[in-house]
C-alpha cells in the first residue's frame, strides 16, 4: 500500500512561487493559465496492511506535522 | 543569568548568540544540544537562527518536534523566558508557541541586509529597555520570513499589543518599501498573549558591537535582562 499526501498552499495565503510560475507560463506563450499555487507531494510506503488505520495515523501526521493547517491544505489518498 | 542557547543539527547563529551573551552583556550562557530532555539550570532560553534539520518539509517542522523542543515547552508553560531569532521564530510559530506562520520572502529572494525596526510597545520582557523613539537598525538574513496569519489572529495580536517589532524605514515610517519580506502589516516579531515567549526574524546578536556595524541589538537583550533580574529581586523580596 501506498499513501499519496498533496500539499497545497490556502487560498488566502500569498504564493510567490505560484504566481512567479503563472507569470512565466503567461510569458512563453502558454494561453488560458489562471492562479498556479506550488505545493508539495509526498509519497508514503506502507508497511501496516488495515488501509483504515493508516488513513486515521496518516490523517493525524498530516495535521500535526506533514502540513501546517495555518498556511496549508492537504489532501491525502491511499491506494 | 544563566542563559540555554539551543543547538539543533544546522544551526548557525548559536555561535553568535553565546557570544553576544557572553562576551559582550558579561552573562552565562552555554549550549543546550536538541537531544537533551532538560534544559538544567536555565534563566531564558534563545532558540537560535540557522536551518534546524536542513528546513526539511518547512522551517522548523522538525525541530518542534525534537526532546529538547519538549523541555522548552515545558518551561514556557512555567512562565519562563523564551527569545526566538530568524529560525528560531519559525520553531516557536511551528511549536504552537507563538501565532502564525513564516513563509517564502514575497520576491523569492534571501535577504540578507540591514533594516530598521520600530518597537511599538515597551511593555514586554523583550523591549522594555528599548527608548520608545529609537529606532533598532539590525541585519536580516531569511528567504522565509514573510509572516502570515489570519485575519482574526492578527486583530488579536494588535488590540493585546503583541506585535513587538515592525519594518520600518529609517524615518521611522511603516512602509511597503521599508518591508524586506512581505510580513503582513510588516511584522518583524511579536510576543505571546502571556508576554513570556517572543521572536523575531532579524538578528540582534549579530548587532551588540559597534565592529559590528550595530549595537542596536542589545537594547533586546538588556530587557530580558533587566526582566530577569526584576523577578529574582521579586523572588527574594
């Protein structure tokens, strides 16, 4: 099993990075490019087979330590 | 005073703040590395600048996490006093200790210059040494020091008067241009709603010596100082 974390900045918090990546975007020639928010993407190897307990665990690091709730969203699957 | 300066694995202002501590303000100050429990016999404690586990996922998301981090908690929870500087303030904000976030540098920039601060209230620990016209010319050096918070974290922060130090020019005017990182409201440091913990993104400990360029930064460390002594005379009265 594998756990798959997307990590996306809120809405309402300034991304440089995005909007330096839509502006480039924008630049080369790229037509119809709206809002570009950089995140992170975390692939996690699961060694406990209960798919339901390494939801509940990895909702919890996700919270707690893999993202920071006051800046970010997150959005985890697991297959 | 008996100062703990932490050392976790890439900090680098550390050397600075024992330094700062004990060469220039003639105090005890030694380090405490991240794998300790106990921070022993401890007056303040300095979480220091530098790249804590390399910013690893985001800055000072793992040092939070490290047994000494468990210890400051502790102490903090005991009213004792913390002072955050550069990654250090990271650690605070990502500890729970202090409000808020610090993200990427609004131009995606390190910066690394001098700025001016302006103190906005004397009414702390960590300022209260500080004249309230004078302005603090100290350097910078971060790529994510951009504070960010809600809306109604930052109404708090300002009717409780938690915000300590703000970007300013060399006017003392709060403006766009004078902020190095896009913080909102140019935010440079704040304190907590108990006033025992505070950080802020600039460096004072590397502005205590005029060699230095800047003996603006003393001023900071002179109210923690003159905070601690206040409360052992209160201690022994």
């Amino acid at each position: 099993m594998k756990a798959k974390i997307i990590i996306t900045p809120k809405k309402a918090v300034l991304d440089p990075q995005g909007k330096t990546v839509q502006n480039a975007l924008e630049h080369m020639g790229y037509t119809g490019v709206g809002a570009v928010h950089v995140g992170k993407y975390l692939e996690i190897e699961l060694t406990n087979g209960d798919k339901e307990t390494a939801r509940k665990q990895l909702d919890e690091a996700c919270h707690k330590f893999l993202s920071n709730p006051v800046i970010e969203d997150y959005r985890l699957e697991i297959e | 005073m008996n100062f703990a300066v932490l050392q976790f694995p890439a900090s680098n202002c550390d050397q600075d703040a024992v330094h700062a501590l004990r060469h220039v303000l003639g105090h005890a100050a030694r380090y405490v590395w991240h794998k300790e429990t106990s921070l022993g016999d401890t007056d303040a404690v300095i979480v220091p600048g530098g790249f804590s586990y390399g910013d690893y996922l985001r800055c000072g998301a793992i040092a939070r996490f490290s047994p000494v981090m468990q210890a400051v908690q502790q102490f903090a929870a005991n009213g004792g006093l913390v002072l955050g500087l550069c990654n250090g303030f990271q650690v605070l904000c990502e500890a729970g200790l202090l409000p808020g976030a610090l993200i990427r540098n609004r131009s995606l920039q390190f910066r690394c210059e001098h700025v001016h601060l302006k103190t906005l209230t004397a009414d702390s620990p960590f300022t209260n040494q500080i004249p309230s016209d004078k302005l603090l010319r100290v350097p910078i050096a971060h790529g994510e020091g951009c504070y960010f918070a809600d809306e109604e974290t930052l109404a708090g922060l300002k009717a409780n008067n938690r915000i300590l130090w703000q970007y300013c020019n060399a006017r003392g005017e709060v403006t766009d241009q004078s902020n190095p990182n896009g913080s909102l409201w140019n935010i440079a440091g704040i304190c907590n709603d108990r006033r025992n913990v505070a950080a802020l993104m600039p460096h004072p400990e590397r502005a205590c010596e005029p060699l230095l360029g800047s003996s603006d930064g003393r001023l900071i460390f002179e109210s923690l100082i003159h905070a601690l002594q206040n409360e052992q005379r209160a201690k022994v009265a």
